[in-house]
C-alpha cells in the first residue's frame, strides 16, 4: 500500500508575507508539519508543493523532498487547492515511476496537529473503504443555532427552521453537536482525486480532532495562539525530529571507514577531501537509533561526531563496536563522550582543546562578547517589545549600561578569556581575570581568588573547562559574594553553574541579568524539564541561546580541517 502525503506551500500569502515559513517559536511553520508527516506509520512518501524556491529550500532542509517546482499557472492566489493538488500527485507518480493508493493532503497552517492524528485519519480511510476523511473539529460555542441576522436593528434566529431552543441556552443544550472543517487533515483515495478531481467524492468520513490543535493560521492573532501553545508544550512536532537526513555512503576500497555525524553539507570541499582518504558513511544529525543499527551492520574504524549531539556518545550507543579506534570531536568540550569507557575499550578521543588549531578559531570569543553586549542593553527584550508592535511604551525596561569604566571580571583566561579582556580593554572597559593555572599580563587586573573578582565586578564572565574541579562551581556561595545587580555570562558548561542557585540569585535581583549559551543537559528530551528555560519563559532577566557560541561557517571549516589533521596522522587513510 503506498500514501502520499502533499505538503502545499504557496509562496505568495498575502495576508502573512511568507506565512509559510514564518518562523514561529524559531521554526519555519511547515517544518511542524514536516515533522509530524515524517513520523508517521503509514506515509510512504512526503512531498511538498511550492512555487518558491526559498520554501523549497525550507523544506528540504527539514527533511521533505520537493522533486518539482509548481508552474506559474497554478501558483495564483485563485487557484483551486484540488488543481494543485490534482497536479502535484501525478507529477509526482511520473518522477518517482510508481502509483499512490491513497494521497493526504497536509497544509502546513495547521502546526499542531501530530502524527497520531495523521495516522488515525489514514486508518479510517483504509479500514472503512470511504473515498475520502476530513478532519474537523465541534463548533462548541459557535453552534449554528446561535446564528442570528439583524433586521432594523433587532435580532433575530438566522431561520425560523433553525432556532436556538433558548435566548440563555448552555452550550450542553445546543443539539445535534455541530462540526466544522479544521483545515488540518484532508486523506482521500488517489482516485477519488485523480479521477472525479474531489478531495471528498461521494462518501466523505468526519475525522473528528480535539480543539487545542485545531489552529489554523490565517492571521497573525492564529500565529501568537500558535506560538503560545507550542511554548507551553503542548505540541508534539519538534522540529529538530524533522532533519532526518539521508545517510550517503562513499565505499573505497582498501581505505578505512568513518563516520560522520557532524554538519558539513555547508563545506563541500572538506567533504571531499574526507573521501579522497576514507571510506565515510555521511549520517549527519542521525538519530542514536540509528546510530546503534550503523555500528551493528558497519565497520566503522573512525567517528567524526558532531560537537553537541542530542544523546551520549557512551556503552549504549558504541558498546557493540569492534573496530572503532578513534573518535574526534570537532570542538574544544568533549563532555558528550564516555572518556572511561573509550579509555577502557581502547579508543581514542581527540578534541581541538589545547591544539594549535583551537589558537586561531575565534567565534566563541566573539559571541561571549556579543552576549554581554546583548544582556546589559536588553537587545532581545527590546527586539521582542518591536515585533510585537511596542515602541518604546515601556523604555524605562530598556534602559541598559555604558561598559566604558565598569569592570569585567573573567574566571578563566584561556583563549575565550583572554580574547573576550582583549576586546573589552579596546572599549575602556576595565578588565580582571582569575586563573590560577595561566600568565596574565597587564593592562588586565591579576586577582589572587575568585572571590576578590567577585567582590570587584560589575560583569562575571565563565570561560572555564569542565572537569572534576570545576563542575557545580558557580554556586550560591559565588553569587552571594559578587555585587548587588551584578551582570553574569556563562559561555563554558551548564554543568559549571548551579542552576538553582543561579535562578535564586535572579529572582533576588543579585544578579540584574544573566546570559547563557549553555545549560544543563542540553539533550533535546530533556529540555521541558530544565529549569532555567523555564524560568526565562517567564522573565525577561535571563537569556538563553542553544550553545551556538562556536556555530560560524569559519570555525567550522577551521575544526574540521583540524580533524581530517588528525584522522589522516593518526589512521593514514589506510588499512
């Protein structure tokens, strides 16, 4: 049995300019769809339907195939939703040579309806042989009784046919229960569509959907309801489930095998210069399971893994791999790989951490720096005070700081910190750092202990490895020895702060604001459970961005030469 599944995206709304894509809760909205279609049982395969080559883009980005651009002639706001559709299935049957059972259209205004109620629709359909299931969703307050015209002025039932039993009926008291189409799920036999060019034929099944993920973005009111909800949690397509690249295999004889897991499609020179040595299996983003089913069926001698991935790199997931001799991170932190257990199973773990590589990438140095600049204006309170059409009505939370003559205190003057005081000093700001393990040199303040920085900052920077010493560092016992309003960075690891501790301090007002590029367990999973997101969701003190201090295009290409550096010495790209 094979299921089409058509994702139409029109890149001409008029109403929403790029409504499409428009980024809610930091995703483009098809990507919601994109996610909750690829999780499906019964879907065979999933397309979109565009006429714009920016949302086609979009689009495969998130994992969707989009085999052909929309023609002119059905890209008009006039067209009938069953033309394109009618053109996107046989276009599609032409390219990929097979025919469709059943085809399920998914417009992408409908971000909240999941999986399950794609596979549930299908199942109807299937199960009770009808042409085609429509999802809707009961009117409740809005029955159709209630409908009621003016005439001089005074109200009257929309039909004497059809009256409200009562001027105060309850909403239980309205009868029959009344429906409305919900936009968010049209499922039909291929040849219901093709043949009678209907998306409901001669018996049409309801399939009915709950209201809370009955929103159907038209306007922008739907986009912040939308947005509230998928805030709230109560969304089950996380976009990030939905980058579900293919895995592409590049086999040379008599080479060694990696595995990369890491993000290159964006440097296609470093790609193929990894397969002019190795044999590579390119998994970019895969998932752990599928990760565990490439070390059962593979031999993989090497892993490039990616810096932040959204599992452990641990006995689970390596535990049954025979060959593997090295894995290298293309990052300075490497707290996402079990050292013991690779140090036990003999496996090497290289990170850029202490290389001469690590000397000359400067994007984590550059955004410590963008952050503080962020927290002591307010940038992203005031950003979002603009979008949401307030200018300025409420200046007196804008107001920031001049940095010129306050003082920076840096714990940790590795290449971050020493880069981070080289800045701050070009802006007159006054600079300390302590660390005990680092020469630090004037014009920059040598304290003797962490608290005498403290005591002496109006801005703390963390720049510090994780390890042993350092993890649950930064606790109450620090906040309570810096400044009252002090502002706070942490660039380094969650797992330096306590983040407990750290929410108290805010709250208190301690700190004024604080900044956060990393967290605790960064793990997409568990995400709804961290505390200091939810906390920000609800303050405007704290900022939080997803560990993306080292995410340029220069650095990236700078740490994956320094691994092919070290996979080419190390393995010699051969048996």
């Amino acid at each position: 049995m094979e299921i089409l599944a058509v994702i139409q995206a029109r890149g001409g709304s008029k109403g929403i300019p790029k409504k499409n894509i428009y980024p809610i809760s930091g995703y483009p909205l098809i990507s919601y769809t994109i996610v909750a279609a690829m999780k499906s049982q019964l879907i065979s395969d999933l397309i979109v339907s565009t006429d714009s080559d920016e949302i086609a883009d979009v689009a495969r980005t998130y994992g969707a195939k989009v085999p052909f651009i929309r023609p002119d002639h059905l890209a008009g706001d006039k067209v009938l939703s069953v033309d394109s559709l009618h053109h996107a299935v046989l276009e599609t049957e032409k390219i990929y040579s097979k025919k469709y059972d059943y085809v399920i259209e998914l417009p992408c205004v409908s971000p909240l309806r999941d999986h399950h109620d794609i596979d549930d629709a299908l199942n109807k359909l299937i199960q009770n042989e009808s042409d085609s299931v429509i999802s809707v969703v009961n009117t409740g307050e809005k029955h159709p009784v209630r409908l009621k015209k003016i005439i001089n002025e005074e109200i009257h039932d929309i039909t004497e046919e059809f009256p409200e039993p009562g001027q105060n009926s309850r909403r239980q008291d309205l009868s029959p229960p009344s429906f409305i189409r919900n936009g968010a799920i049209y499922a039909m036999r291929r040849d219901t569509l093709i043949n009678d060019k209907s998306r409901h034929g001669k018996r049409s099944l309801a399939f009915v959907m709950q209201e809370e993920k009955s929103v159907n973005i038209d306007t922008v009111e739907d986009l912040k309801i939308a947005e509230f909800k998928i805030n709230n949690g109560d969304c089950n397509n996380n976009p990030w489930e939905a980058k579900n690249y293919e895995i592409e295999k590049v086999i040379k004889k008599q080479k060694n095998t990696l595995l990369v897991t890491t993000p290159i499609h964006f440097l296609p020179e470093v790609k193929s210069d990894l397969t002019k040595y190795f044999s590579c299996i390119f998994a970019p983003e895969a998932k752990k399971e599928t990760l565990i089913e490439l070390f059962k069926n593979e031999s993989i001698d090497a892993w490039l893994c990616s810096p932040c991935p959204k599992y452990q790199i641990n006995e689970e997931v390596i535990g049954k791999v025979k060959n593997l001799k090295m894995i290298v991170t293309p990052s300075t932190g490497s707290n996402h790989i079990d050292h013991d257990f690779c140090k036990k199973n003999k496996i090497e773990v290289h990170s850029l951490k202490d290389t001469d590589f690590v000397s000359n990438i400067y994007a984590s140095s550059e955004y410590a720096f963008t952050l503080m600049l962020s927290v002591v204006r307010n940038l992203p309170k005031a950003s979002k005070s603009a979008l949401s059409y307030k200018w300025r009505e409420v200046e007196d939370e804008f107001r920031g700081i001049e940095l010129i003559d306050k003082k920076l205190g840096i714990i940790g003057y590795g290449r971050i910190g020493s880069n981070v005081a080289r800045y701050a000093n070009a802006m007159g700001i006054s600079v300390g750092a302590f660390d005990p393990y680092k020469e630090i040199d004037s014009p920059v303040i040598k304290y003797s202990s962490h608290l005498d920085l403290l005591k002496n900052s109006d801005i703390v920077l963390i720049a510090v490895h994780l390890d042993s010493s350092t993890e649950n560092m930064v606790d109450s016992s620090w906040f309570n020895s810096m400044k009252d309003g002090v502002f706070f960075i942490n660039v380094s690891r969650g797992e330096i702060v306590v983040e407990e501790d750290l929410i108290h301090a805010l709250e208190s007002r301690k700190i004024k604001s604080a900044g956060l590029d990393v967290i605790r367990n960064e793990i997409s999973s568990e995400l709804k459970s961290s505390k200091v997101i939810n906390y920000a969701k609800d303050n405007d003190n704290l900022v939080i961005t997803p560990h993306i201090a080292g995410l340029t295009v220069d650095s990236e290409r700078k740490a994956a030469e320094f691994s092919l550096d070290i996979l080419r010495k190390s393995l010699k790209g051969n048996k």
